[in-house]
C-alpha cells in the first residue's frame, strides 16, 4: 500500500515518465514482505534503454525494472541502495520528507540494502 503523496505528484511523475525522462517518486509503503521497509522509490522512465542505461550506473540490472501493462516501467529502489541513489541524483528533498536516518547515515528501514522489489 503506497502513501504520503498527492494527485499532482503522481500526475507529474507519470508525465516526466511519459515524456521519456528518469523520473523519481518516493512515497510510504507497507508491504508485509518487507516490514521493516517504511517507504520506496520509484525510477521511471518509459524508454526502456535509457532506463536501463541510467540503472547501470547504481548497480541495477536491466532485468530488474518492473514492467506493467500501465506504461510505467520502473526500478522499486529501497534500503541503502534507495538513500545512494536519492542523494546522487540531489533529491533532499524526498530524502528529507519520506526517510529517517540512523546516526551512521544508513537508513532505519531494512537490516539488508535491497536494490528491488520485482524481477
């Protein structure tokens, strides 16, 4: 169950999507396979390659977006791996608003990085 953003947000999204940019998303999330997880990001693109291409330089393997039948292929990025990304790609502000961070600087979601949701 995603939460803690707005119509406007997600209309922007699906737009910057469908325009064929990388566009980020992060809301709260609970999903009971990963209760320790307390919110996700969303890396769209609608140009598979250049989604691809762009996931290449965190780590994430092609395989690993997640393709659905609404056009809004993306990488689910969470843990570590979602506080790496958000801070190289300059989103302080998703950080600020949808994640706490321990003392260390890791973030207080996981006791794992986990770099997607769906294969």
């Amino acid at each position: 169950m995603a939460f803690g953003v707005n119509r406007r947000e997600l209309d922007n999204w699906k737009e910057q999507v469908r325009k064929g940019e990388v566009a980020f998303i992060t809301h709260f999330w609970v999903d009971e396979r990963f209760p320790a997880v307390k919110s996700i990001t969303k890396a769209g693109c609608a140009d598979l390659e250049k989604l691809s291409e762009w996931g290449k330089k965190y780590g994430l393997k092609k395989e690993w977006i997640h393709i659905r039948g609404d056009g809004f292929p993306h990488f689910d990025l969470m843990g570590d791996t979602q506080l790496h990304i958000l801070k190289e790609e300059g989103l302080h502000d998703q950080i600020k608003r949808f994640i706490e961070k321990k003392e260390d600087g890791s973030i207080d979601q996981s006791s794992a990085p986990v770099y997607f949701l769906y294969s």
